[in-house]
C-alpha cells in the first residue's frame, strides 16, 4: 500500500473513533450519554491505537501533521513528502468525522445545543485566552513529540515502513495520548494535531445538522498553530540534546 493512502486511511480511522466517542458521550439519547471524560480520553487512545496498527506497517502511522513536520525538522523525514502526507492527514479527517455525522446524524439534530454539536467536530477551551490556549496546545504536542522521538529514538524504522515511526509499538502511542489527555486535555480538549481539529471544522461548516451554530472560526488557529509550535520545539530540543551527547 502507498503511505499516502495509509495516512489518509489511518486518519479517517483515527477521527472515526476519536470523534466517535465525543459524539457517544455528548450528544442527547446515545447510549453513552454522559459518561465523561475518562471515557473520552479512552477512546481517544484506543482510537490512536487503532489507525497506529493499520498506518505503521505502510507509512509509519504518522497521522498527524505535528508528528511529519517534527520528523522533517529533525532530519528524519524528506521535505519533499510533507505537503503531500499533510494532505492526506487532512482529507482523512474530513472522511472519519463525515463517517461519524453519519453514524450519529439523529442524535446530532435531537441534540439542541450547538456546542455539544460542535464538541463531535472540533475542540474549544475551556476558558477562552487565546494566548494560554496556545501555550496549552503546544506544550500537550511538545509532550506527544519529544516523548515519541525517545520510544524511536528518532529511528527510520524497519526497512518495510522507510517513512518514519514503523519501529514504534501502537500501545506505548496510545498510551502516550492517553496521559496528555488526562493531565493536559482539561484546558483545550488536546486537539495536539492540527488536522483533527481543521478537517472536522471544515465538515461542522459543511455537513447538514438541525440547528447547528458556528464553526468559531476566531478560535481555530490555535489547535493548527499551537501543534506546530509544540512539534518543532520538541524536535529542536531532540536534536539539541542529541548533539550534546
């Protein structure tokens, strides 16, 4: 299979569960309705879990435009693929949460408050600040990233997947997103990839839903924009570190 095709399939698998579950805990008469947090940062994890195993053996399972740019930056990764992954991350963002409005379109249009119909789609604080969002978006990545480069050590794999992260196991990822998610996600929702929150926004624009409100385009530079800052610090530091030794 092409890396390109595992990432998009792979994302769209990730968004699927990932938003899957939010959609399961938040909207009216699922029967997870109000399950909470600890469901959702679970099924987040597992969701991880899951486009890991299918993605790594074709792409190295990268899924994320933080984690491509952070390998690009630290030498791990040719430049040349990145648009091009990116856009497959992308698009299959858009395809796993379109798969998820599907699943749950009649819960989504008997759910009246808009902003639980945005919360299946998209992340938004906590508490509005922009600027501290920021720094909470970047500093969950930095984790995811930092922490990443030391499971590989920042290693190209095995020679089937030559595209970056095939070394790395699906369970200690998935456990990895489910520690930011219980300790950091509080603040954000931890979007920690830029195509998880941009893909479904664009959809919650798109797609049709009973009484949906805006997408709070205003808040969406921070879940892109912080992930990046996060993911090439963390490769920054790696190499700096790297080089001390």
């Amino acid at each position: 299979m092409y890396p390109y095709l595992a990432e998009l399939i792979g994302t769209a698998l990730l968004l699927l569960l990932g938003n899957g579950v939010v959609a399961n805990v938040v909207l009216h008469n699922t029967k997870g309705n109000n399950s909470g947090w600890i469901v959702i940062t679970t099924g987040w994890a597992l969701a991880v879990f899951v486009g890991v195993v299918f993605a790594g053996p074709y792409s190295g399972a990268h899924l994320n435009p933080a984690v491509t740019l952070a390998l690009a930056t630290a030498g791990k990764f040719p430049w040349r693929d990145v648009p091009l992954f990116i856009a497959m991350q992308l698009l299959g963002a858009m395809i796993g949460t379109s798969l998820v409005w599907l699943n749950y379109k009649d819960h989504l249009n008997n759910t009246t408050d808009n902003g639980l119909q945005r919360a299946v789609f998209c992340t938004e604080p906590a508490i509005r600040n922009p600027l501290r969002n920021f720094i909470c978006e970047a500093t969950g990545t930095f984790v995811l990233l930092f922490t990443i480069f030391y499971f590989t050590d920042a290693s190209v794999g095995a020679e089937k997947t030559p595209m970056g992260l095939g070394s790395l196991g699906a369970l200690p990822v998935s456990l990895l997103v489910w520690s930011i998610g219980l300790s950091l996600g509080g603040t954000t929702g931890y979007a920690i990839n830029p195509a998880r929150d941009l893909g479904p926004r664009i959809m919650h624009a798109i797609l049709p839903i009973n009484g949906k409100g805006h997408s709070d385009w205003a808040y969406a530079w921070v879940p892109v924009a912080g992930p990046v800052a996060g993911a090439v610090l963390a490769a920054t530091l790696y190499q700096l570190l790297a080089v001390s030794h």
